[in-house]
C-alpha cells in the first residue's frame, strides 16, 4: 500500500490554535484582574458583610447550643439582643459619653496651646515646636482636609449601613448564599474549596472572640486608669481606645495622642501618669491577656501584622486598613492550605 499522505498544513493550525488558546487565556486573566481591582471597594464591602454574617452567626449558633431552638428563631433572638444592648447602652450612657466627646473637643484646643506654652520653655523644645510649625497646614489646606474628612465620614456611615443590611441577609440564610457560591465551583475542587471556606470562618472566628476580649479589656483597663488619673473625658477615651484596638498597633495611636495631650495640660505630672496608663495598659494587653487568649484566637506574627496594615493602606485605602487584620487571617489560612499543605485553622481552639 503506498504511504498515507500527511497535511503539512496540520501542524501549523495545532501550533496556531495553541497560540490563539494561550492568547485569550492571557486576555482573559489580564481582564478579569482589572475588572477585579475595579470592583475592589465592592469586594470590601462584600467582606465586611461576610464578617458580620459569621458574628452574627456564631453567636446565634452558641444561643442554639446552650437554647435548643430553630435556627431562624435564634438568629432572631441574636439580633433583637444586640440592637437591645446597644440601644439600652446608648440610653444610659450617651448622655454622658455626648458631654465627654463635648468636653473633650472643647479642651483639646485649649490643652494643645498649654503644652506649647510648656515646650517653649526648654531650648529643645522650642526647636521640635518650630519644626512642627513649619509643617503646620494653611488654612485653606485645613478646610480641605476637614471637607475630605465629611466626605469620608459620609461614606463610613452609608457603608456601615450597607455592611449591617447585607451582614443580616447573609445571616438570615447562609446555608442559601454558600451553597450558591459553592455550586459556582467545578465539582472536582468542590470538597477542597469546602474545606478551605471552613478553615477561613474557623479561623476568623478564633480571631473575632480574641480580638472582641482584647478590645474590652483595652476599653475598661483604659477607663479605669484615666479616672483614677483624674483625667477628663476618662471614659470617652477608654471608648475610642477599645473601639480602635481593631486595627492593631496604628489603632493605639488614636486614642493615646490626644489622651496625652489632654494630660500634659493638666500638668506634667498628670501627663506623665496618663502616658503610663496607656502604656501599662498596651503591655498588660500585649504581654498578659493576649497570651491568655492564644487559644481562643489566631496568633498573627506582629511583623505580619505590620505589613499587612501597610499593604492594605496602599493598595486598598482606609477601608482597607479597618479590614487589613481580617483580610490577614484569610490570607494566611489559604496560604497554608493550599500552599503548605497544613488543613489545621489557625488557632488552638478557633472551631
């Protein structure tokens, strides 16, 4: 039998073909990564409800562990108890908190001008007061600043709105939207990614009751030490600082700045004092409560941590940085998985 004649041609369509596969799947991906950094702040927000979903939940299947009950009933129960705490809260201390968020943007203004007078005073001082000043924004820049900062809060407001709306509907049926998200994937990489969506909420669990624990004792310690410094308004900074102990380490700033300014105008001796409050209660808090907690929370490297917060701020901006820690433990654990090998949650007791 002669030989089976071959098409040249062949060759050249399979390698073209492969070029043309090769080709879109780049486009493709290249697409999909713009589209996906488009969407970013949508993707936050979508997080943050997820975060508030698995509180929510956590909490409701606690109330079913210790209440037998239907689950809808429990998550009713969950919710109509937090909005009650939070509600009674506010009746019996925001009158109080009001007049010392009041009184203390009242007596920063003055407070700032006696440190000045005090720092003059002393050559080294007087130096570090003129080199602040040469930084000090014009006024036109302050009303810049303070616009930018309407239009943020603004923003924070509406999207926390959004974040409890959606938190709740997740909360409602997430059996309905993980399943949804589930049957998006292909079947032979159902199993894996089920347990990597576990190993996530397992471990933000975990890191959600320590990081609750830590910011209350934060919140209290802080309270307690101001007041018995004598110092104004102890009780609305001990808010601000359990509130900002979310975000490790850039958080503790917020709240000692201007308690230590507010301290120092009541005196060096007082300023001095109130600077030991905060530290006492930071080392307390690093050194003592969260090493009692490791257990029931994810023990995030500080170095990670740090990072992660820098990271987060320039490539995702403020909302970012509220969800830099989170968003580390989610990465961590998918690192682990999937990269490691290692199917453990983070945390010793984060199930």
């Amino acid at each position: 039998m002669p030989p089976k004649a071959t098409d040249p041609a062949r060759p050249e369509r399979g390698f073209d073909s492969r070029i043309f596969r090769a080709t879109v799947i780049i486009l493709a991906t290249v697409a999909a990564a713009y589209l996906l950094w488009k969407l970013v702040d949508l993707l936050l927000l979508i997080f943050a409800c997820a975060l508030t979903a698995l509180i929510l939940v956590t909490i409701a299947n606690l109330v079913r562990r210790k209440l037998p009950m239907p689950y809808g009933l429990a998550m009713t129960l969950t919710v109509a108890v937090i909005a009650a705490v939070l509600g009674g809260a506010f009746w019996f201390f925001g009158a109080t908190m009001t007049a010392q968020f009041t009184d203390l943007a009242v007596r920063l203004p003055g407070a700032w001008t006696a440190v000045q007078a005090q720092l003059v005073q002393y050559d080294v001082g007087a130096l570090v007061l003129a080199r602040v000043q040469e930084f000090a924004p014009s006024s036109a820049n302050i009303m810049s600043v303070l616009t930018s900062a309407l239009t943020i809060g603004g923003g924070i407001l509406s999207g926390l709105a959004v974040v409890i709306v959606g938190g709740l509907y997740l909360a409602a049926q997430p059996k309905l939207y993980a399943g949804g998200l589930v049957r998006l994937i292909p079947r032979r990489a159902r199993a894996e990614s089920i347990a990597t969506f576990d190993a996530v909420a397992a471990s933000l669990r975990g890191w959600l009751k320590g990081q609750a624990l830590g910011m209350m004792f934060v919140g209290v310690g802080t309270s307690i030490g101001l007041a018995i410094v004598g110092l104004p308004a102890a009780l609305a900074i001990g808010l601000v600082a359990g509130l900002a102990e979310f975000v490790p380490y850039l958080g503790t700033f917020v709240a000692v700045v201007p308690a230590v300014i507010l301290g120092f105008s009541q005196g060096v001796d007082t300023g001095l004092w109130t600077l030991a409050v905060m530290i006492g209660v930071q080392q307390l808090q690093g050194n003592l409560v969260m090493p009692l907690l490791q257990n029931k929370m994810v023990d995030l490297p500080p170095v990670l941590t740090i990072f992660g917060l820098i990271a987060a701020g320039i490539l995702l901006g403020p909302v970012g940085v509220l969800l830099a820690t989170p968003l580390t433990v989610v990465g961590l654990v998918l690192v682990r998985r999937l990269y490691l090998g290692d199917d453990e949650p983070l945390g010793g007791e984060a199930s």
